[in-house]
C-alpha cells in the first residue's frame, strides 16, 4: 500500500468521525481553561483516548496527556502530534468562562480536536500496520504566558519550575524519548492563505520590573519624595531610546506596561510596577536587547535616586521550524488546498514554546485557516470547522504517514539532516541560567 | 463678666468633661469612615447633641449634622465652628477598618471631639448668657478628596453636584445664615509648634486623563497599534517640561499618577488612564497651569495620534485665614502655649474645602499640635490627648467667646474688615464652571 | 570575436594604462570637493576624455560631465556608466581639503578613477566595433546629501531644483537618451566580499525642523518663556515612542540631530532647529513613516505652546538593482573574484541617488571591495589600489560588452523583463510633490 | 555741617558735572567690551581718575581700577564704591561691538558713570574733610558669566583661577582692606520702581556636560552607534523629573541649553556638549540641587551605555543686602524719588558676584530705574539720563556720607550688626571646593 493510497484510507476515516472531531472542538471551545489548570479539557483527551483503546498517561506538567501508539512495521523514531490545552483571558470574548475570563481566542481548541481526529483517523484506518517507529499523541498544557502570579505560586509550591508548558515537559524528561513533533496551529490572517509553514518565530525573556522611591504628600511635601513614576518614566524613555539599536534582523519586540502606577493621587508614588517582553529572532539578539534593556530601567533608578528590582524570568525560546519536515508538509498540503492558498510564511515575531523543543529536536509548526478575528482579541471566532478542526486532523495523520510510513524512512532523512542547537541537559542550563533578580540603587 | 472670667469657666467645664471628650476622640478614631458615607460618627455627633439639649439638624450633604445654639445677650453674626467627619484610606494603618481601609490619619477624630467638647464648654459654663448673635455647631462631611468613582456615581445618581463636603453644603444653602466660621485642624509637623495659624492653603482642581489608543499583538502586529501607554509617557514628559515655568510664589503642584497603565504585557495598550490634581496659591495660577496642563496631555495624544479624554473637576479653592481672626487667635493662644510655642505659619500647599468657604466669608483655619507621624502616612496617631482633644475645644470656645462676647464685637470688626472675594452665587458659578470635558484626537 | 575574447582585450588593455588610471584616482583622493562644487575633478575628467578622443559636454547639474561613444555594430539601447564626482565633510580625515573640510571617505575617486578607466579600456581594446547602440560615460555630481544651506541658496537662486545630482540630471533631461545604467561603489565592509549586488537601498526624505519659543531669561523670568529645547526635546520623545510601529521589513531610519539647541545658558531657548532623515524600503513605509515624524514633532510644539516649522525636502527613491543585470554580473564576476568573494548582498539601509534612476530606468549598483575602515569614517581609505581602480573599470567594461556586444541583445533583454515604477515625469512630479513646508502652532 | 548739608553740596557738585558724568556713560555704552578685556573702558576709569587727581591701581583681576581716598575726619572703615565694566553678547543689539558682539544692554556703563561722577562730587564738594576711614573707588571687571571657553584658557594659562570678576579680586586680596561695599545696577523693569533694594540674589553653580557616545552611519548601521544625543535627551527628561523635588522656597533654576547636538544627521552622534546653571536661593538648596542634576545627567548615560563628563564649576554666591545699609539708602533716597516710586525687592533669582563679596562683608545691591527694554536683550535701553547716571552718583556719594559722616558712625553701626556667614579663607575654599569633574561611564 503507498503512502497515498493509506492517507486516503486515513482520511475517509476522519471523514466518518466527523461530527465526532467537531463536537470535540466546540466542547472544548465552550469550556476555555487556563493554562496548568486544563483539568476538564484534559480529562476528555483522557476519556477519548480511552474509548480508542489507548492507554493515556496523564497530569504530565500537572495537565498534560500523551498516548503512545506503536507502528507495527518496525522499530523507527518517535513522533509526537501535539495538541495544546490551554485558553487565554481574553475581556470581553463572547465565550469566556465568566469566572476565570479564559476564552479559546487563539484556537488551541481545534488543535486538541485535530489530534483527537489525527488518532482516530490513523487507528481507524489502521494506518499502524503499516508505519515504523511509534506515534505519541500529546495534548500539552500551558502555551499562554499568562496567569504569571499564579505559576509563580506554584513554582514557589514546588509544583512547577518553568512557567510555560513544553519548557515543563522538556525538564520532566516527558520529550525524553521523542524524536521528531509537529503541531498546527490556526491562524486568523487572511495573509497566511489556508495553510503554510513560517520559517521561524521570535523568542522572548519575560521581565517584571519594580521602581521603589519614596511616597510624599504630593501637596505638601513633593520635596520629601521619591517618585517611582517618574522613575518608571525615565525607563521607558530609555527603552525608547535605545529602540534604534535593534536590528531589523533581528525583529526586537520590547513592549512595557505599567501595571501599577501610583496608589493615591495626593501621594507622590513610592512604588510602580512594569512588565515587559523582551523578543527577538535569535537568543542573540533577545540577550544582547535584554542587557540594553536592563541597562535602560536602571538609568530610570539612578534618574530619580530611586530603587529597582528587575526579575527576569526564561520565557520561550526561537522557533525554527525544519526544512525537511516544511517541504513534506508542503508537498501534502498543495494538492489539498491547491497552490494559490498555500503559503510559505517567513518569520513570525510572535512567541511559542514550541520554540524550546525546536533547540533539541526537529519541529514543525504550520499553521491552519479558518479562523477570523484578531488573534487573542474578542473578535477570534473558527468560521471553517471543516478545515479548521478535520484538516487539522488529517494534515497531522498525512505527516505520520510521511514520516514513518516506508520504515520511517522520512523521519531517517529528517533527523540525519537536522542539527538541532542544544541537548536536552544544554536547553535546561540555558533556561535556568535566564532567570535572575537585579536590585539596582540608584 | 469680662471675657477672660468667661473663658476660665468654660475652661473649667471643659476639664470637667475630659474623659468624656477624650472618650469621644477614641471612639471616632476607632470608626473611621470615608467621605459623605461617615454614618455612624454622624449618628454619634447627632446623639451627643441630643444629650446636651441641642436639637441637630442631621444628613446635610448626605452626612452633615448642625446644631444653632442662640446667644442670649442680643443679636449678632452667626459663627460656624466646624469639625471634619471622614477618615481616608490609607493603606496598612493600623486602626484602618477592615472592610474600606478607611483610617483617621489626619486626625479628623479630633476636630469631632473639640467640636462637641466646646458646646459641652460653652453650654454647662453658661457662656450663651453672655453671648450676642449664633454658634453653629457644625459636623461636616468629605474634607478628604478620594473615592471619586463613588462619589462621581452618587452624583450621577443626582445624590451630590459636589465631591467635597463644604462647596456642597455651600450649595446646599446650610452656610447661607453663617457668616464667619472656623474649625482646628491637627497638625504632625514639628515645625508648626504646638499651634499656629497659616497664612493661606493651595488651592486645586481634580483631573481624570483618558488615552484611548489601539490595542494590537505586541509581538506580532505592534505596527497595527496605537500605544496609549506611550502617549500618557508623552503626557507626563511634557507636564515635566512645562514646570520650569511655574512661578515660585504661585506653588503649583501637579502630580499624575496612572491608574490603569496596559491590561497585558503581550498587548500594545489600547486604554490608560491617569490622575492628577493642578494645585496653586490662587484661582488664576491654577487656571494658567491648567491650562497648560491640558495642551501637555493633548500633546501625548497627538504625539501617538491616540485620543484623550480629559475631565476637569472643581477641587477646592485656595484658602485665606482672616487676618482679625488670626490675631484673636494669637491672643488668645500664646497666654496658653506659650510664645514659642505659638507658630505664624506661611503658605502652605495642601488643599482643603475650607478654602471655599473662605471664598465667600472670614474663616479661620489653625493647626493644633499633639500627632506624630506623616499626615495621611500609616504611622500618624494622636499623642497628646490632652492638647488634640481638650486644647482644640477650648480653642474653639475661646474663639467664640472672643468673638460673640461685648454684643458681638468682635466678629463684627471681623467683618467689617473682610473682604470675601465671591458671593455664594458668584462661588457657584465659578466652580460650576471648572467642570469641563475634553476630548481631543490626537 | 566572442564577448569573452573583447573582455580579455580590453582587460589588457585596462592593465597597460594601470599606472595612469591608478594615478588619476589618487589625484582625485587627492583633490576631495563637495557636491556641485567638483570643479577642479570635473576638469580632469573631461581632459581625460579630451585625450581619449571624446568630446564631452560639462557642466551638467553644475559639475557634470558626459561624453558618448556609439558602437559600430548597429543601433541599440544607450547604457551609462556613471562615477560620483564628490567627497564630504569628514572630521579629522587625514587628506581632507583643510578650507572645506572634504575628504574622499566613501571611494567615489574609485569611481572615477574606474569610469575613465573603462572608457580606455573599451577605447583602446576597440571594442566599440562589437558594440551595438551607445555607451554614455557619465561623471555625475552630489551624491552626498550634505552642504545643505549652500545647495538650497542655490536653489533659491534658480541653480538648482533638486539638492542631489542625479535628481537634478533626470530633471534637467540628461538622462532622457540613456536606457539603462550601472555605477560601482566601494565597500570596506568585509561581509560584501570583493564584490557583490546588493538586492536593494533604503530611500530618504530630508527634514529640518525648527522650533520657535520665547526667549526669556533664565533665571530671572524663566515664566516669562516658552522653552523651544524643551518643545524639541518632547519631539526626539515622541519620535521614539514610534518606533515600535516601524514594521521591520520597512527598515524604516530617523535620526534627527539639533543642529542648534539655544544660544546662551542663562536664557530660556527661544529657537531650537533639527535635522533628520526618514528612511526606509519603499516610497510607501516613508511616506507612512514621514507622516508620523510630523505628528510627532508637531506634538513637541504642542506641549510647550510653540510653533514649529517643519520643511520636508525631497531626499533620495528607495533602489532595486535590475535581477538581469545583476545575473549578468554575477556571470562576470564569480570567474574573476572566485566564488567565495562574491555575495548577493539582501537590502542596505543607507541611501543613494541611484535609486533615483532606478525609478525610471533598470540600473545596476554592485559594491567592490578593496577600502578598509568606516565608510565616511576618518579612517576609510583604499588599500587594494588593483580591485578598487582596476577592478572597477573592468567590471564596468565587461558589463557594457555583455549589454552592448551580440547587437545589445543582453540590454534588449534587459530591457524587456524591466519594468521600472515611474515615468521620468511621474518621477518628477512625485519628487516635487515630496516638498512642503509645515508650520504648527502649539 | 550736618549730613543733610554736604550731600546737598556734594549733589550740587555732581550736577555741576552732569554734562561730563552723562558723556562718560555715552561714551562707555558705545564702547562695550567683554569681561576682563575692558580694556579701553578701564583705561577711560583710569584717565579720569587721574583728571581728579587720584592714584589708581589698575589691571587688577586683568582690568580692575581702584582709587581710595581717605577721610580727613579720623580713621574708620573702608567702604568701597563699584561699578562693574563689563558688557556681554546680545545678538541684535542695535549699539553692540561688531567684532565681538559685545552691548550694554545690562546697564553696567551707568554704574561706571555713577561711580566716576560720586567721586567728582565728594571730591569737588569736599566731602573727605567731614568723612572718617576712607572710599574706595573701584571699577571691577566681568560680572557676566560668559565667553567661559576663554576664560578657561586664561585659567589654564595661570592668568585667572575664578571666572568671574569679584572672586577673582577676592582670590588676588584686592577687597581685603575694605569693610563694607556697594554698587547701584540699573533695572527696566517698572514693577521695581525709580530704585529699591532687594532682600536677595539667587547664588549659581555653573555646569558643562558632555556625552560621549560612539558615532555610526545613520542609516547603515545605528546598531553600531551609542546616541549621545538620546543620552542628552535621557539626561534632559530626568532633569525634568525632578523638577518637583525643588522646594518653592529655594528658587531653584536648573535651564540647560544644547551646545553641540550632534554633527552630521546622517551620523549617529557620538558626541553631544550641553551648559546649565544650577541657581538656587541659598549655598544648601544650590548643592541639594546639584547633586540631583549630577544624578540626573548620569542616568542619560547609563540609559544608553554612554559616557558622560560633568565639570562643575564655580559661580556666583547667593547675595544678601545688609539690612542696616538698606534701611539707611531708603532714608536717603524716599526723599529723593517720593515713597511711592520706592520699592522693598523681595528675593530675585537672577545672580550676581556682589553675592560672592556678600558672604564676606555687608554689601548694598540696589536697583535704580531709567532703563526701558528687557535685561540682556537687543531692546534695552536707558532712557532716563538724569536718574540713571546723575541719579546712580548721588546715591553712591550719599550712602558714604552716611556711612563715614559723624565718624563714620554709620558704617561701625552696619559692622557691629553685620554677621558675614564666611571668612575670606572660608569663601576661597569653598568656591575651590565646588570645582569638580566627574567621569561616569554608563
């Protein structure tokens, strides 16, 4: 049987299940959850992978999922079809949980129905007889950096040491013994064309930034204060400053908010608190910014004679997606969306911790129409459930084939020509190594 | 009886009554309430009144109670003596009330106290046999300005046109049959002596400044944004370049805090908001610092091509103590204190509603020592019960005695000399006429 | 005769005239003039032609010179080689002229030197009786945008239009019979290699700003001012606060300077004048990104209650290098440098008048090694005397054989695959429509 | 005789003289020269002098001239008389030096007229035979603070060691016989009145500071630049911000101009020069200040990763006006120009180096009208001859008589009160200690 002849069968299995994928996609759409705390949404991956017979490990990074299913033509890599559980806060979303504000503004929801579908399509259409190696369905938790005072709690608990979900999973060994992984995400930009692989995508450090001066009756004794606005004030000046200093290359994001920024209007403030991103294409670029970046909230300190605290927090590394798995999947999704609406996207300046598992093994990352709306705004709704949540599923079932169909013959290829940038051990001492806490008096 | 034998009695009656006074210090001390919502200190004032025969006239500007008490030696001006109800928030004082953080740090508990304990003075020492003209024993709300949110809804709600206790009551009409008044506030600042009387208070006007921007992806799309947080860092950059030209002797204060400074770090802010109040020595400084001001803020909009909103509200007039008044006072202190003891204080740059009165009659506004501690900081408590509590009620007896007694001589020189620089109805308009919403397109 | 049998001969001949054409671009390195004013140069160069037969015209945009030699081989297309005549002011430059201050710290000798080196070597190699249609060699004027109160007096004195010389050539009709045209410029970056097309340049629009304050002094009266460094200083704010909108594609470049930031200390500025560039890829990102410098420095004025007046002159269209030329000259020149010292450089920030032609015309502008240090630097200089002098005149002469030779088949197909943006009138009326004078009143 | 008599001979001497006293002035206000190159002027004071027969020294402090002339009445204090000599640069001023730019447009020529025409009355009226201790007649040099890049050459070259006139005769012990002082400077400002004297001068600090940075081409690659222009910026913004630290009562002026903002605009600037004074009310508030502004410009430095050097440099002392010698010129002049053309000054924030005598002896600084214009600008004038040269005589020649008169009673009765805050020694080292330059390197 040729590997088309088994993505056909695969998907007129998907075809069958289809009102069963989209189902889970709007059970999941309809119950958004927080990142780490994808309880519900995590206990039906479990219960589905149950009802197709797979033995599913569960609370993997407290909510994670994965089933492992073994070719049975030989022994080959491992390749893991991701599916991410997580929602985000989004104000005002229409289908937002009205206690916890979480809404699936960015479709991580058609992903988890995509690799619900992917499993049935493959195991339906009994696609295992003929692949090497195993495929290793994960649905994982936690891809919004978000919520950030909670997971620190509980990385203070000792429940977690990253705050994003892969980066936790990669500590815990979970990606230990997975090769090669894909997953898709959707995409609201008209721009992207139905489907298509992007290059790359920006990493970014995480930063909180707290000025601490002096608070004074600002009518009667300004003199007698230190203002940490105005401290902050000068910081932000100097991020600005130093904004033409980034390389276009590079694509530099640094984008500060004030989250607190004075307590009373008759007290000159004595405390005000930032955070920041700091982004960029290469960990390079993203340190050398950063140290700028340091460099420009201290001058805010010693401005004004006022204290700060700079905790700098690993945030997501670069992504690469890999070019041998980009031309496959190119190759199998041309005739299915035909040529004018595929795209090849180049770098994207948004972040995934999908980038961490690109420094230690070969990833691919395209993303997949039918959505509109800005992404993570109250707008993002999937208009296209068949493309958005079945052809989720069969491009990630047409991939498994592709690599390990023909004794993992595509995966062989993949892994000889990839080179990946860090170990596993290298990835954690690098992540570690980010975090620190300056105290600046200046 | 001269006017001296007069004091010794009420004096007397005073002494007679400490515990009970000093009692009623601690008991307001221990129930602190904000602005225009200071019920049950209202209720206690109300009560005390009653036990002393005075039939109160009570929720005047919601809170306010009053009680007239007639001289008996003939007719003659009506002279107001005030005390404060309302505490303020101040966050981990140590007597705050646990559900409002509202918390007596300006000593307003014994203004009440010195209120009650001069009628207790005046009446058991008979001094109303000797008396011509009216004391107006009058418990008034909302000196501290805050809450504004609150008190903006209460006048939405038709409930209040004023946010501040006295221009309300002014409105109201329940000073149009006053016409000299006073009141004793406390004072921490070893400088001011153990009482004393300033020259003149700032003014001020309250400002909310709104920058409505575009929310954008602030990795993927800031492009698409129009950063509100950048044009509030213009805003405040341009407030700061204009200070130079702030007059000395015009003791301008503006001090912007911001409210709400970006919702997420991965989103360029589409809203900030910031507060500030425009202070000064007179109405026109304050008008021409406004006034520039407002065309700073535009400038932030302008600068980002965002949108400002800017809402002016009508703060508290300048205030100026009455020079006749002032020197009674003197007199009538420096016997009790001592000389070096008594303080001529100069200009000072904190407002209060007592400048409003001061707009339209004589008023005299003393500090009296006994606290420590930064006025409206955590650690301001009362230290001296017997000078907070005992010396404000004799004080204010004194002071009417000294301007009641001999038919009233007194505050008629008083009044003869002043000049109040507006009617009521011309302080009305004006202040009406503060009121001003901008919106500017930047 | 083959196109690869001319080039040899005219290399020959090139080589044989080593000594005079090396001479002649140390005696321009040697004799460095500002734009327009490259009297003494021009001079040479037409001498040159002189001796080489060649009737030249001069005198073009000032300083130009031009002489055209038709090839025997039939009619055709008219291709110019052109060589940038100036130098610029470069502080502390070891051979810059001691009256003006020029030096030749961007190789434009080289240039020259290269111009008058192909025309020899084309001359003297015979090579004009393979030629089909027209060689023009083209000494053009004022490629530096600098000395800009002398160009726009002379503008103003009906001299000139345009402050750079290509512009003004195109406007003055010089280049109405040339088709297509190519310059070599030197590099002393190592990552171009010894030679290389670069795929694009930034293109610009020159801005001079000026705020008008009110002077006042300082100590006395600084009330009485309206500080115009502080009304600029708000703009350099603003200004920076947009970056982040600049899209990274767009390579968007502003980088205002004060050229006069108040004239006494003790007196609050009353005038204050920048200057800056707006830069980037495309006529569209300046033009967007020139808008926004505006607001953003009509917000400086506005902030302080000044004026501004903004003057927006034409600078220099953004570049493509024609793709059939460049192949072209990859052709020639992988076989001479070796594959490893040839680079297809992506797209470079800075500016040049090229892209002016290559608006109306196809053009090549490919960059050749042999200079070290910084370009403009005091320590640019030639280093490799063969590759920038000699090199030149050969890359220049086997491109006008590999377009001109064959009856001009390869500008023909240069011809047909090009298709430049604008007309010559439309490149006029745009540039004429860049120029407008803004004054805002804060 | 008694007071009253000789100043009425001693007047009608100086109107006898009026026609000379007005040419002197004439003839100084079309010859202004800089400080400490009053050279033609000083050579005028000598001549005159010596008309008078008085021996004078001169070039002291390079052009200083001084007479002294004893009272015949016994011994006694010496009081000095000064004029100062110098005029400053005011672009535009209609009678200003063509080569050096040089005007009295700050009235200096009157106070040399003055002091010639009080010695031609005292001497001519005999006034020395009714005088005690002696007059000194002194034309001092350079109180402008400017032309300070020559000035520091001479410093350098060992010619001066202070930049200013009086510091330097102070320094060179040209004021150590002299117990008391006074000048008359002209005022055109009407709120001040015919004359008056005020209650004091703001002192001054005088600061240059340059940013070192690294320049880099503007548009090719300001990733390689360090803007030293954005760290000026930074540094200018966080002076801003502490702005509202300074107490109203202090006076403070801190109002830096840009000297050099860069070089070329397509050139990152590497270096950018700025100038401030730090003016302030007393020697506390001008230190407290400084420091603040010290922090302030290093954090413009740290904000970019530039260097910053800061040279403070001595100014001027803050002036009090002996209140013995103010009360006695009000004596003698409220007769002289009516009581309500006569004013009490209050502080003025302008400075002066007779604040630098006055923390070492008593001194008088009045103002006297008869000018018109603004002070230092191209508009000021003397439009009142009589009241500001003859008027200036008078008042100078009045107050010795009433200093030296009746024994020179009046003079010990200023000594016995007067308090200088400072000894000679005290003053000198604590002008050396201001002296500093600070390197910080971002």
């Amino acid at each position: 049987m040729t590997k088309a002849e088994l993505k056909q069968r695969v998907n007129a299995a998907i075809d069958r299940r289809a009102e069963e994928i989209i189902g889970l996609g709007e059970q999941i759409r309809k119950t958004p959850e927080l990142g780490f705390k994808e309880v519900k949404t995590a206990r039906l991956v479990e219960e589905t992978f149950g009802k197709l017979g797979l033995a599913a490990k569960s609370g993997l990074a407290l909510t994670g999922v994965r089933a492992d299913v073994p070719g049975r033509a030989g022994d080959g890599p491992s390749f893991a079809l991701l599916g991410e559980l997580d929602a985000l806060v989004v104000t005002g979303h229409p289908v937002a949980d009205p206690q916890t504000g979480a809404a699936h503004a960015c479709g991580h929801n058609a992903q988890v129905a995509g690799l619900l579908g992917a499993a049935m399509g493959l195991l339906d259409g009994q696609a295992f007889d003929h692949l090497a190696g195993r495929v290793v369905f994960f649905a994982v938790p936690a891809e919004e950096y978000g919520d950030v005072e909670w997971r620190v709690a509980q990385a203070r608990a000792g429940k977690l040491e990253f705050l994003g979900g892969k980066p936790e999973l990669l500590r815990l060994g979970h990606f230990d013994d997975v090769d090669l992984s894909m997953m898709i995400h959707m995409t609201s930009r008209p721009e992207d064309g139905k489907t298509g692989v992007p290059a790359s995508n920006n990493g970014c450090i995480v930063k909180t930034v707290r000025y601490v001066g002096k608070a004074s009756h600002a009518g009667g004794a300004p003199h007698m204060g230190v203002n940490a606005l105005y401290a902050a004030h000068i910081g932000l000046a100097a991020v600005n400053a130093i904004r033409e200093t980034f390389r276009d290359e590079d694509t530099i994001r640094v984008h500060p908010i004030i989250t607190h920024g004075g307590s009373q209007v008759n007290v000159i403030p004595g405390e005000v608190r930032l955070e920041t991103y700091v982004r960029g294409r290469t960990v390079e670029a993203i340190l050398d910014a950063n140290k700028k970046v340091d460099r420009a909230f201290r001058a805010g300190a010693l401005a004004l004679g006022a204290k700060v605290e700079i905790e700098t927090l690993p945030g997501y590394m670069p992504m690469t997606c890999d070019a041998t798995m980009a031309r496959m999947y190119r190759d199998n999704m041309v005739p299915v969306v035909g040529e004018e609406h595929y795209r090849q996207i180049g770098h994207r300046t948004g972040s995934t911790d999908m980038g961490d598992l690109s420094m230690v093994m070969p990833v691919l990352h395209p993303y997949m129409g039918g959505a509109t709306g800005s992404g993570h705004g109250a707008d993002y709704q999937i208009v296209d459930q068949q493309l958005a949540y079945l052809g989720t599923a069969k491009a990630l079932a047409a991939m498994a084939i592709d690599l390990l169909g023909d004794g993992a013959a595509g995966a062989r290829q993949v892994l000889k020509a990839a080179k990946p940038p860090m170990t596993r051990e290298q990835y954690l001492a690098f992540q570690r190594g980010i975090a620190r806490r300056e105290v600046y008096e200046g």
